[in-house]
C-alpha cells in the first residue's frame, strides 16, 4: 500500500465511514474514497455543510476511525494504530481549528506551551521552542495576553502556533478562516503559505469557500455526498471544472456569473447574440485576444462580465461575452485554436 504514491503525505484508499442513527440504521458519511496528498502541498478540500470533509479530516489524526479501506499518514496506517503508535502519529499531525479552542486561563504563550507539555518535554527545551514559535506567528507582543484580550485574527496565529509545537509533518485545518472577516483571512493565508514555503509542512484543509482554495492551495478535491467528485492540481480543476458540484462552487470567484440582466433574458436557442463563456488559462491567457478577434477576423466582442485573477503564479479568468450568433462559432475556433476554453450558454436578443 504505502508503495502506491511516492512523495505522498497522506493517502486515503477506498476509504469508508457509516455511523448508526438512533434506530441503527447505518448511514454512509464517506463512500470509496480515494484521493493522494502530495508531500510538502498544500491541499485543499471543499465541499458543502454535511459533504463529509470535516469527516474526512478527522481520519488523518484518528479521531474518527473507517468503516472500510484505510487511511496512510507517511507510511503508517492510522486506523490500525493505538497507544503508543497512535500517540505518535498524533504528535506528526497538527491540528487548527475554526473556533481556536484556546484556554481561556492561559496566556498566549501558555496554550502554545500545552502540546510540549503534554508530550512530556523538558522544560528547558519547551521555552526556546516557544519563544521561537510567538515570534514565527507575529506574536511576541502579546505573549502575556489572555485569549479574551485578543482578535480573531491574533487567536488563530496562537493556534498555528500550538498546532506546530510538536514539529509535526502534517497540519490540518478545519475551517481556520471561515470565522474571520475578509481582511484577517488573508493574513492568515499568508502566514499559512509562509509556513507551507519555509517548513517544507504539507498542509491538508477543509473550507466550504472556493476563495480560499484559489488564494492558497496548490491541490484540492471536492466533496459531494462523501465521495470525491473532482481532484487534481487548483489550477486545472479552476480552468477544467468536470462535474457539475466544482462548476457552482467556481461561479462566485471566477467572474463565471452572468449578471442577473442577461440570465433573465437568456434562452437556448437563436434568434439572438450568441453568449459565450471564454476561459483564460494557459500561455495566452493575458493576450488581448478580443482585440484580435476583432482585427484579425472582424468579429466584435461585447464584455458582459468576467474576471483575470491569478491562481498561485499563473493568469485565470473568465469573460463572458456576446457575439452575433451567424459568426459564433467562428469566434470560439479562432479563441480555442489559441488555447482558450469556450463554452455557449445560450443566446440572448
């Protein structure tokens, strides 16, 4: 088993996990899951409330143990460990969690202590790694606060830093952002990918915002109905999106929307403008390939809405446009023969 993916972190194999309702009823939380977490990435999965992710995550740790199939942690089967093999796997995966689950009666410097406490360290190695850990997360100010005297923001890095006391090889996050505001939640990200880029940590997390993933992961997966419905690298599930769960949760973050004056009067059939879903991704993706396709074949194009953001280093976005439904599909070969993606969405008068 461990020999299926070389340089993979954690592995799920054929993974299953039911739980009994009141009247014994099994119910299937996870089905047939399989899905590889590359060493040293960082892998996102979304899906939504009650998709099975937060499920999922608890199996990395053992918190939650499978029906069926098994779940690999740097070679090590987590569903057949216990005592002392459990505990260790433990100490090699971090956790950081949406509420922090900070003590209330600690300082800052304290709830990071707890983890090398617990572990049995010498006290005169936990106060370096501590101090070293405050000052990695922005910190060091504030090492005397309680948790009631700090942000939202200020609390997660607290939990960052426990989450990494015990040097572990995995960090887990669930939901970590989802209970910030926009502008915290990108400095949590940042320091996330800072750490991700400076410890070599495979980071492996679950949110139910697309946004997230596309700041930060370099792979990702999405849950639906506890199955695994579309994984790869975020840059091709962005510029590919195959099933129909991945194409919803895109529409909001990647200009993919049509603006409520236009979806209202769209219809399936001519007569009418031809309405055209172009995707920029790839080696063109920041040429200015509407203005070609108006000079080279003297095809207008009107911008109905659309986006060019960047996914990691790389341009992605969507436009979408019109054009006279007689010259349509000569407008999409001109812009696929260039390594756009098109898709019609209808027509509109």
């Amino acid at each position: 088993m461990s020999g299926m993916a070389q340089g993979a972190a954690i592995i799920f194999d054929r993974l299953g996990k039911s739980f009994a309702k009141a009247d014994g009823t099994p119910v299937m939380a996870l089905a047939d899951v399989s899905l590889e977490v590359p060493q040293g990435s960082i892998t996102g999965i979304i899906g939504r409330s009650g998709a099975g992710k937060s499920t999922l995550l608890r199996m990395v740790n053992g918190l939650e143990r499978p029906t069926e199939g098994r779940v690999e942690v740097a070679g090590r089967d987590v569903g057949a460990a216990r005592g002392a093999g459990l505990r260790a796997i433990r100490r090699d995966v971090g956790m950081i969690f949406q509420h922090f689950n900070l003590l209330a009666s600690r300082t800052v410097w304290s709830n990071v202590a707890l983890p090398l406490e617990i572990a049995g360290t010498p006290a005169a190695r936990i106060r370096p790694r501590v101090d070293q850990l405050i000052e990695q997360v922005g910190l060091s100010a504030l090492r005397d606060r309680y948790p009631a005297e700090l942000s939202g923001g200020q609390k997660q890095r607290v939990g960052i830093a426990r989450a990494l006391a015990t040097s572990p090889k995995v960090l887990l996050s669930d939901e970590a952002t989802s209970a910030l505001d926009p502008e915290t939640t990108q400095t949590v990200l940042e320091l996330l990918g800072q750490i991700n880029r400076d410890l070599g940590l495979t980071i492996l997390l679950i949110t139910h915002e697309m946004a997230v993933l596309r700041d930060i992961a370099s792979h990702m997966a999405v849950i639906e109905g506890g199955r695994i419905v579309e994984a790869g690298p975020t840059y091709d599930v962005f510029a590919r999106p195959a099933h129909q769960t991945t194409r919803s949760f895109l529409s909001g973050v990647t200009g993919a929307t049509l603006p409520g004056f236009v979806a209202g009067r769209l219809h399936a059939d001519p007569p009418g403008d031809q309405v055209i879903r172009v995707t920029f991704a790839g080696r063109h993706a920041t040429d200015p390939m509407l203005a070609r396709l108006a000079t080279e074949r003297g095809i207008a194009a009107n911008i109905l809405a659309g986006a060019i953001e960047e996914i990691g280093p790389r341009p992605f976005g969507n436009l979408l446009i019109s054009v006279d439904a007689a010259r349509g599909n000569e407008a999409r070969e001109f812009l696929e023969q260039h390594g756009l993606l098109t898709e019609v969405l209808g027509h509109v008068r």
